[in-house]
C-alpha cells in the first residue's frame, strides 16, 4: 500500500503543553474518558477500549478525520467545537473543549499513534516522545497518507504504546460509567470486549424537575435498598453534558444518619466548568441558581428521604419491639409488686379478686367524689399540668406497653451519637438508635431484642423506686429472667 510522507506542525511551547497537559490530566485513567469522549463527539455509535500490559488501544466508528480534522485535532485551543457545538450525524451536545488529552497521554506512555478513515481520506499520525524532545519550540508530527482501503469503515483508532503507568480494570470501568455519556442513546463503550453499562441501584427513587433562566435542572435521588453501602460510591452525581463533574450531598450528611445509602444524579448542562473537568466556576450566576433551586429541592424531599432511610430498620425495630413489649407485659403480670404506680395489672371482676391487682373505685366512692364542691375539683384540674413532650423525627417508632390504668410508651428515635442511650420522660421511655450499642445490636434479632428489653426494663425498675437503683436492677434481673427464659 502506498504511503505519502507529510508533516503536522505543532507551533505551540513544549513545556507549555507539557505544564498544562499534566495537571489537567494527572490521573492516567482520565486519558481513556478523553479519548471515549472525542469519540462520542465525532458521532461514534461504538467504542472499543483494550487495555493490556505494554498498550493501550481506543477504537471507533466515528466519522473520522480528514487532513483538516487532523490539523484541528492537534491544534491546542481550536475553537471547532465552540463554533459547532453539535455533532452533524446524532445531533449530540460535544463534550470536549480544550484538545490539550493527546499531548498529556505522553506523561503514561512513550509513543502516541492515531489512524484515521474519513470518506476518501485515510492517514496514520505517530506521536513520538523521544523525537518530540529532540525538537525546538516547533514540532513536525511525522503523518503518512495512506491508500483508500475501501473495505474499511469510518473511524479513528489511538494506540497508546510503551506505557509507564499500569491501570486497574474496574478503575477504568468505574471511571468510564462516571465521565462519559453511556446512557445516550446510539452508544456504547466495549472496555477488553465487555459492554461498560450504567450501575442499576435497587432502592427507592425521588425524580424531580427545575427550570430556570439557564436551562433546566433535572435528575433523580436515589435511597439505596442495600444497608450496607461503601460511602465512596455515595452522593449526587453533578452532570454537564451527561458527564459527571463531581458528587455532592447537599448538606444532606447533616440529617441523614446512613449517608452511605445516597445515590442519584443531576443534570445542569448550562454549568460552567473548570479547565480540568473536575469541578464548576463557583463564582458564576448559573451556579449561585443551582445550588438556590438544589436547596429547595432537597428541603422539600426531606422529610421522604428521612422516611426512606430509615424504613428497613424501622420495621426490624416495631417486631422486636412488639414482641419485647408483649414478653415484658408477662413478666410483670407475674411480678405485680415491680409495677411501677399506674401500671398495675387490672382486675376485671369480683371473681379475680384473690389475684394481685388495681381495686377500681366502688360506685358509692364515685358518688361520694360526685358530692364534693365543685369549687375543689375545678381547683384541682388548674394544678393539672400537662407533661412535656419531646418533639419527634417523622420516622420515630412508637409503641405503647397497655398495663394498668397509665401505661408505658416506648420511642425509638434518633436522639445523637453521643446522647444517653436511654431515659424516660413522665411515662415515656426514649431509646437512642443512634447509640453504638443500639446500631450494633440491631443487625441480629436475638441480641436486639434482648438490648430493648434490657432497656425497657431498666427505665420502668427505675420508675418504681428511683431512690434505690440497687434494687431497681435487681428487680430488673428478675424481669428479664421471666421475659426472656422460655419456662
């Protein structure tokens, strides 16, 4: 096959290219999205990434360049994709902007080669490290014109040869899902002949939609099903262009307990970002609205993401608690003198009157209480004070022990790492599920139930004789025994 020897002049500063190349492209694995995203620019339905020791190979069926795409292609600053924002085939928004990839990749590998097919056009370019350092300010990239192979489609392939730096895989791949545009349709990325797909995460979904002066803000917020989640995958994924920029959490790490169980994205193309693609210009007014309509967003679904978090623990913790509630309801029927005052078993009849039990008020008391000034009763009713509340989260669990006249409240709720583990208010006794104990213990039914009836009946031992805690653990001993030791 013939081949015509031509050059491609490079007139930009060496160490330039190499200063600005290096931070904009400091992680090796950002090259490979460099490369997949000029490839989604140039209307590729496929990519081919192959990853082996010595090399690494980006191949697909674009529309290729011709020798002006090639002079553009290596032209630092070219303003072609400014100027043409849209692709001409697919009509996609084109992702690249700065054309500084090709130049960087020298800092992994030691030669960088790109063939290139467009219509009646096909050329190989070689991009040498060590002939490039020989060189003065200017820089003639050797470029071989080759003869129309008319079997072979459109396309661009960039081999990079004599890697210095080793990649991971599922790096590559992680980092592939995050930064190129996957989800568009007509494209797809094969990384080693694998399909590189979007990661489905079971959980429940929360999508919204914002307009604003800019463009429209959209995406979903996703409270994963799994528990136990790597808090390194967590946080909103900020999309420009279908390409992740950072995460973020929106300040929701101050509210939300399991933090690590946050997935989802946002879409705002009309963010500005920073030279390395790894952040927005902050001090813009397209990201002051953002981070406005992001706020509103996040305060109006507050009180559901608070719900959902905690909805798989909050059903494990009303079974236990129903089942430690009926346990400790038996174990003070047979120890009616532990029962604090208000909580004594009831006696229904006459017939039940040699069990221990409430004596309720004969009707001649109740006529005697009728007969009293009404000035005295309504004197009693003002000393009445209603007993303090504690404010509740939305997804507190409450259950009520029904024993006697009173009865007993259990509240499982969110009260601080670093707050009591339990305490009681009135009739109120509040368990902390933030505690290390309670988050512990909570992933083995056994031991959870046994921690809140330990709780449990600690706060009502203490109700009866507050004075004496000696006796009040003893007491709970015995509670316990009869609650939880099968007979």
């Amino acid at each position: 096959m013939d081949k015509q020897r031509n050059t491609l002049e490079v007139t930009v500063d060496k160490s330039h290219i190499v200063t600005i190349g290096e931070r904009l492209y400091g992680e090796s694995i950002e090259l490979i999205r460099e490369l997949i995203n000029n490839a989604y620019d140039a209307d590729a339905a496929e990519v081919k990434v192959t990853i082996k020791d010595s090399e690494i190979v980006v191949e697909d069926d674009g529309l290729g360049m011709d020798i002006e795409g090639l002079k553009q292609y290596f032209n630092i600053g070219s303003t072609l994709k400014r100027d043409n924002p849209k692709s001409p085939k697919f009509e996609r928004d084109r992702i690249g902007e700065f054309g500084i990839g090709k130049f960087a990749s020298l800092s992994a590998c030691s030669c960088f080669e790109l063939w290139t097919k467009k219509d009646d056009f096909q050329a190989n370019v070689l991009f040498d490290k060590e002939e490039w350092s020989k060189s003065k300010d200017k820089w003639h990239i050797p470029l071989e014109i080759e003869e129309i192979d008319r079997r072979l489609k459109n396309g661009t392939r960039v081999t990079l040869k004599g890697l210095t730096k080793k990649f991971n895989i599922a790096d590559v791949e992680r980092r592939i899902i995050e930064a190129v545009p996957i989800k568009a349709p007509n494209f797809s990325v094969y990384l080693n002949g694998h399909k590189v797909s979007a990661r489905i995460i079971p959980g429940h979904k929360i999508p919204f939609l914002e307009g604003t002066e800019y463009g429209i803000i959209h995406g979903e917020i996703i409270i994963s099903s799994q528990m136990d989640q790597d808090i390194s995958d967590a946080g909103i994924e900020c999309k420009v262009k279908q390409v992740t920029i950072t995460k973020d959490f929106f300040d929701m790490e101050k509210w939300i307990k399991n933090i690590a169980r946050i997935r989802g994205e946002v879409n705002a193309d009309f963010l500005p970002i920073t030279s390395d693609r790894t952040g927005f210009i902050k001090d813009t007014p397209q990201y002051k609205i953002f981070i406005e309509v992001m706020n509103r967003i996040i305060e109006r679904i507050k009180p559901i993401l608070e719900e959902l978090s905690d909805y798989k623990e909050n059903k494990r913790a009303k079974r236990a608690l129903t089942e430690v509630l009926d346990r400790v309801k038996n174990a003070l029927m047979l120890n009616p003198d532990f029962c604090p005052e208000g909580l004594m078993p009831l006696g229904n009849d006459v017939s039940e009157t040699g069990q221990p039990g409430y004596v309720q008020p004969t009707k001649d008391k109740a006529a005697e209480e009728d007969k009293k000034p009404k000035a005295e009763t309504t004197q009693k009713k003002k000393r009445k004070r209603k007993p303090k509340v504690k404010r509740l989260n939305p997804t507190a669990v409450v259950k009520k022990l029904k024993l006697g006249q009173q009865g007993v409240s259990c509240c499982i709720d969110h009260l601080g790492a670093d707050s009591l583990e339990c305490y009681t208010e009135g009739t109120i006794v509040y368990i902390n599920r933030d505690h290390p104990l309670y988050k512990k213990e909570v992933q083995k039914k056994d031991t959870f139930i046994l921690h809140i009836a330990r709780l449990l009946t600690q706060e009502i031992c203490l109700m009866k004789d507050p004075r004496n805690p000696r006796q009040a653990f003893l007491r709970q001993s015995r509670l316990l025994r009869d609650a939880l030791v099968e007979p």
